[in-house]
C-alpha cells in the first residue's frame, strides 16, 4: 500500500468517540521506516522549559514531534522558534491534541483505553507521527546534558534492527530561583525512554498509567547517569497530572513518593534533611540550569546516585 492510500485504510486502533482524525494508523504498516530516531514530546503547558529541552534534543536526534495538548501559554509558537532558532526548523513537526486526557491515577484507570480522553490511546496517536524505525518518548521538562547529546547521536544511527531498548536515568532538579536549586542524587530514577517502532512496542492501559510493551527478547540498554535532568519548579504544581497524591501507592509508583517527599522538604525548608538531596548555587551571570548541564553535573564524580533506589519502569 502506497503512502498516500494509508488514510484511507481501517484504523489500526479506532478511538471509541468516531472521531477519524484521532483514529491511530501506525506507518510501519504501509511501508518499511528509514533509519533514525524520532524524539515525541507530548505537552501542555511546556514554554518556559522548551528553550532549554529542544536545542539539545534536535542535536541528538533526526526529527522531533511535538503534540500540544491544551497548552495556553503559547508552547507551539515557543517550539517553532526555538527550532528556527537553531536552524532546525525543518526536523520539528508540531501538532495538536485538542482533547482532555484523564490524569494519572484513578482517573486514567476509570477511561477506556482507546477514548481520546485516555493516556493510552494519546500516546500511542502521538507516536503515530513517527516515520522513523526508532522512537523516543521524553518530557517536555527533561533537558540533555552535553553527554546526553552525544550518547544519544552515537546511538540513533546504530539501533536500526538491534529491536534493543534504551533506559536513560534521570536527575530531578528542583528550582528554587535563577541561581538556586536542588538535586536529587539519593534515587535511583531510571526507565526505559527509546523503542523499536512495530507491533510489539505500542502503549496499553496500565493500573496507573501507559506502559509501552517490548518483548522479553529484547535487548535493555542502559545509559549512564548523568544524561539529562528534569526542571521542577518549586513555583508550579508538579502534580497537577495526577489524580490525587493518594494514587501514589508505595509498591507501584515509588518515584511520586519520592518527588513528593522531596518537593515538602524543599517547600518547608528542609532540603538539607533529605538523603541525597543537594543544594547548587550558579555562579553570577549564569543560569541555574545551563550551569548544572554543563558544568557542574559532566564534573561530578560517578556514581552519582548515592543510594540505591527502586527502578520505576
């Protein structure tokens, strides 16, 4: 079947409300994906974090799909400039996703998973924009480090066919100010981010949220730490996409537990009571984030996680 013939075949996964333009038609059905990685972000909300998050993105990787979903601080037009700022502009595809998707939690578990409303079916739309064999789904929030960028660029050209899976810690950074914030060095966050595009690797509805199935045959990679942090702002509610912090059961979403615990401490001026916790300060003239990227997380020592923690995946 031809490319321009793909519209027009049966959905490969129809939403329950009939809405076509949000039925899901995977590409790898139609034809055989080039080479390369393709990184999706899924959004709302994202414009003070894209100028730090998409330059080192579009580096690493061969194309980046952004899906706005309900943004009103103008995300799409921040995405577009960054991207032509960086003359990247022909490697980012924006696009929308105009429906309420049920938070996570109790609210994801009472959606039917192929509802627009659902996390499932939103991803899996959203990753339905690929045209390359490989994926990568990342947070609008999550910003590579200079070694991220280089792993990531070394890996999107060797992965076609290895049917490998990629995890890439993660480091929460927690903003107090332009100058100040805290990074969790005590868990151990980590999960699985980079995927084969096919049948075997598509979302389904989890108790808490979307989980991307991979087969047991394939082969897990794991990226050092040190790749990438994740922007918290004290100054915005970090949890607003989910349900209820009573849905942060301690056997199945530790990490919640663990951003909680943090974000409390920080919020009540305890941050030097929590294990692993540390407080950085930038030099003058530097922003916070730009300094722990680039200079201050490349020079610590390794490990970095001081503690073993559970391994969300």
């Amino acid at each position: 079947m031809s490319a321009p013939d793909a519209a027009f075949r049966p959905p490969d996964i129809a939403c329950l409300e009939g809405e076509d333009d949000y039925d899901v038609r995977w590409a790898w059905q139609d034809r055989k994906l080039p080479s390369g990685l393709t990184c999706v972000f899924r959004v709302k909300n994202e414009a003070r974090n894209l100028p730090w998050v998409l330059p080192p993105m579009l580096q690493a990787v061969q194309h980046v799909v952004l899906v706005d979903n309900q943004s009103d601080d103008g995300t799409p037009e921040v995405a577009a400039r960054v991207a032509a700022d960086v003359g990247a502009a022909d490697r980012l595809t924006v696009t929308s996703y105009p429906w309420k998707v049920s938070r996570a939690g109790a609210e994801h578990l009472a959606t039917p998973p192929d509802s627009v409303h659902s996390l499932t079916h939103f991803y899996n739309w959203s990753f339905s924009h690929v045209r390359t064999c490989y994926s990568m789904k990342w947070d609008g929030d999550m910003v590579l480090t200079p070694e991220g960028v280089g792993m990531l660029a070394d890996l999107s050209w060797q992965l076609e066919d290895s049917n490998a899976v990629v995890a890439i810690p993660r480091h929460p950074l927690s903003i107090v100010s332009d100058s100040v914030a805290w990074i969790d060095l005590g868990f151990r966050f980590l999960e699985p981010w980079v995927y084969p595009m096919g049948p075997e690797f598509t979302f389904v509805k989890a108790f808490e949220w979307e989980v991307r199935e991979f087969p047991t045959s394939s082969e897990r990679i794991v990226a050092p730490e040190g790749m990438c942090v994740e922007l918290k702002w004290l100054d915005s509610d970090e949890f607003s996409h989910w349900s209820s912090h009573d849905d942060f059961g301690a056997s199945r979403a530790p990490r919640k537990l663990r951003e909680l615990e943090v974000y409390r401490a920080l919020m009540e001026g305890r941050g030097d009571e929590v294990h692993g916790l540390q407080r950085i300060e930038a030099p003058p003239g530097v922003h916070i984030v730009d300094h722990v990227t680039r200079t201050w997380l490349p020079q610590q020592p390794r490990p970095l996680v001081r503690r073993p923690g559970r391994i969300d995946v």
